[in-house]
C-alpha cells in the first residue's frame, strides 16, 4: 500500500520474525553471541525477555548463522508432557517410530545423537516459550540431554527460551540440577530511546528505503509508547507510514505520530 510512496521494496514493520531485519543492539550482540558461543559448545543456554523484545527473531538469526555442522530442531509447541517431548524431539532426530516407552525412547534418541555425530553434526534444540512447559518433570528430561555426552563433549546443545517469569520458575530449589546444567545465560532488555531511533532507521534502509523517515519527535513519542519493545515499535511505525500515506507527506512528524498515538490509546480502551 504505502511501499512505493516510501520507496519500500517490502514492508518494514511487519511481524514475523525475519533475521534479515534484526537490528543488533548492544543487548541483542550480545544475547547472539552468546547463543553461538553455547552452541558450539554443545551446552544449554536460558534466554529471557519481555514478550515481543525479539527472543524469536534471534533464535532465527542463530540458525541462520549455524553452518552445515549442526541440524536445528525448533520446538514452538512446548506444552508437552515428558514423553511427549521425547517423541517430538525423536521424530525431529529422524527416528521413524519412536517407542512408546521411555526407557526404550531414550535410547532411541541416543543411537541418533550417536549417528549425527558419525557425521560430524551436532543436533540443537531450541525450545520457544518455554515459560510455557506445564510439567516439571518435561523440565528433567531436558536436563537429562546433556547426559548424552562422550568424554571431551556434549552430543547435543538446548537452547531455553522464554519471558522473565521462566527465569523466576527456574529459581525454585526443585530446578537446582537444570540451573546447574545451564552453561549461558542471558536477561535480553528493552531497547534505549537511540537505540530506537536506529532500530527504526535499520528496518527503513532493509527494506529498500532510507533513513531519517522518523522525526526526532516521533522517534521519541514511539519511544515513550513501546518502552523500546520492538514488537510495539513496529506496531506504532506501521502505523505512522500508514498515516504519512493518506496525508502524502514523506516524513513523520510530531503532528502524525499523535494521531497514531490517539488511535493506540483508543484501541487500548475498546
């Protein structure tokens, strides 16, 4: 709709998780790099954050970094009881039919953590929303991969994701074992007021257009709107080229970003 006006080759905001849009702020550096040291370490990292701050556009972007040598297994549905998990993460392993006892489904998966590792492949789990696991004993289990391991390395790394209250869970004194396990970890924030200013100017050039589309003003009212959660940020940008569109004005000012903040207040309200 508004793309060519801007001169957008697609469009900047949207809301699926596209690492090519990833803006790397200092946190979000970090909170990857971390990721890829703890993967080729074959270990288990724990990465939290506020919803919509961009924990699963990272976990992208660490598959994309990821090179032949590792075969990524993404689990987005993590309310599974402990067997169901086994299943689910033997099928992603290749396992044709897996058993329905445990015993025996555990040693299933280890033939083929053993079988990747014959070929040079490290299998990594990532597990989205994980806040989300109803039952501590699937909690164990995970624990329990890095048991899969030979005498200098683990045959497996886990990546843990999910909102602040997964860090609180894990506090308990029951998870203590899984604590002990994780090997990194990181407490991904919000972005700053320039950081998102240049978060907004990162997805503009991206997506075919140019920077200083958003006012000074408008960059700091979007600011004060999201609290530098990317998720709110695309949300008020969308709308702001939206608005700049019907009014074919080419930059947005203070003028339009409060007309797009009196319509999220009132979409608030309904």
């Amino acid at each position: 709709m508004y793309e060519s006006f801007f001169g957008l080759s697609e469009r900047p905001f949207s809301k699926t998780p596209d690492p090519r849009f990833l803006y790397l702020s200092r946190g979000h550096r970090e909170a990857l790099a971390r990721m890829q040291y703890a993967v080729e370490e074959c270990d288990l990292v724990l990465l939290t954050g506020e919803i919509g701050c961009g924990k699963t556009t990272l976990s992208r972007a660490l598959m994309d970094a990821l090179d032949q040598r590792y075969k990524v297994v993404c689990l987005i549905n993590p309310r599974l009881t402990p067997v169901e998990f086994l299943n689910s993460l033997a099928r992603h392993l290749g396992v044709a039919e897996p058993d329905r006892f445990k015993v025996n489904l555990l040693e299933q998966i280890g033939t083929a953590l053993y079988a990747y590792y014959e070929q040079g492949v490290t299998p990594v789990v990532v597990i989205d929303e994980a806040q989300l696991i109803p039952h501590r004993e699937t909690f164990d289990e995970i624990r329990l991969l890095t048991n899969f391991q030979l005498d200098d390395r683990n045959l497996i790394s886990v990546v843990l994701m999910g909102q602040p209250e997964l860090r609180q869970r894990l506090r308990h004194r029951v998870y203590e074992p899984l604590r002990q396990r994780i090997g990194m970890q990181y407490d991904l924030q919000p972005l700053d007021r320039d950081e998102t200013e240049a978060y907004l100017n990162h997805r503009m050039v991206t997506a075919g257009g140019a920077p200083g589309v958003f006012s000074a003003p408008a960059v700091t009212a979007i600011y004060a709107y999201s609290a530098g959660t990317p998720r709110l940020i695309n949300h008020a940008a969308s709308l702001a080229l939206l608005e700049c569109f019907g009014r074919g004005e080419g930059v947005v000012s203070r003028q339009v970003i409060d007309v797009v903040m009196l319509e999220l207040q009132n979409n608030s309200l309904a």
